[in-house]
C-alpha cells in the first residue's frame, strides 16, 4: 500500500505541476481547457489503478485521487485568474482533500483508536480552517489599512497643495492626483 500511494502522490505533484506550464494568468479558454483535461485524464488513471488495490487501501488511494484532482483543478483556476478568491478556493481543497484522506486512514483501526484518530482528524481540519478565515481577515484588515493610509496621504497632499496659488496649486492637485490616482 505504501508503493502505491507513494505512485499516487508523484503522479499527482507531476500532474499538478505539470499543469502549471499551462496555467499563466489570463491564458486562453483553449489552453485552460487543455490543462484541464490532461488533469481530469491523469487522475482517471490514478483511479484506475486504486483498482488493484482492496479493502480501505483502496478506499483510502480514492479519497487522495479524488482529493488530489481537486486541488490541482482549484490551483488550475488559480493560476488562470490570479484572484484572491480563487486562491481561498485553493485552500479549501487542500484542506477537504487532507481531512478526507485522515478520515479514510481511520477506518484501518477500530474502537477507540478509530475515534481517537477521527477526533485527531476533525481536529487538524478544524485547525486548518481557522487558520484559512484568520488568513482571510487578517488580509482583509491590512487591505483596510492600506486603503486607509492611502486616503489618508491623498488627503495630506491636497492640504499642501491648498497652501499654494495659480499655477504652483494645480500642478500639485494634478501630481497628486496622479500619484494617488484619484
């Protein structure tokens, strides 16, 4: 089981990875289609061979396929727009694709173990999504200040510029409204 996960994890960071020369932003819907399909074919055959595997090995290899296209899909869509949503996409299938392999591993043990490793599974995900919404606001927040501090040396600026007559007063106006872009 190890070799065959081994197998599934380097094919998924070759297909990952591999997609990439394809996925600049602002490619074209053909390239974008292109890079798509050749991840949606490499985990198709990553699927196929969890076939040779039996019991929750199998269950397991599925879970990472599955989660593995996901996240090479939602980094594909990334890389195509470059937003700040789609890169949160990105983290939210990488951290369902992990949650979802922890919690198929823990079918190998019974009793209190299994709960003991689901618990340890729920709580890494819980972790893991917090982590996600902190990163979220606290780049909301510097956005926030930015936008703030920007207003707040425009403003400085044209108070400057108000200590000034004729033509001196309009070249400032138009110097600061072009560097603040207002």
């Amino acid at each position: 089981m190890k070799t065959s996960i081994k197998h599934i994890t380097i094919a998924c960071t070759l297909a990952l990875f591999g997609s990439t020369a394809f996925a600049a932003p602002g490619i074209s819907s053909n390239t974008y289609n292109a890079a798509k399909e050749q991840i949606q074919s490499a985990y198709k055959v990553e699927r196929e061979n969890c076939g040779s595997l039996t019991a929750n090995a199998k269950d397991v290899c599925q879970e990472a396929v599955k989660g593995g296209e996901s996240v090479a899909l939602a980094h594909l869509q990334w890389q195509r727009t470059a937003t700040v949503a789609d890169q949160r996409k990105l983290g939210d299938a990488r951290v369902e694709a992990r949650y979802a392999v922890a919690k198929e591993k823990c079918d190998d043990v019974s009793g209190n173990a299994k709960s003991t490793c689901t618990t340890e599974a729920k709580t890494r995900h819980d972790k893991a999504k917090a982590d996600l919404k902190m990163n979220k606001e606290v780049a909301e927040a510097r956005s926030d200040a930015e936008e703030t501090k920007h207003k707040a040396d425009y403003k400085l600026a044209g108070e400057r510029c108000d200590t000034m007559t004729g033509e001196a007063k309009d070249s400032c106006t138009a110097t600061a409204k072009a560097r603040f872009g207002m």
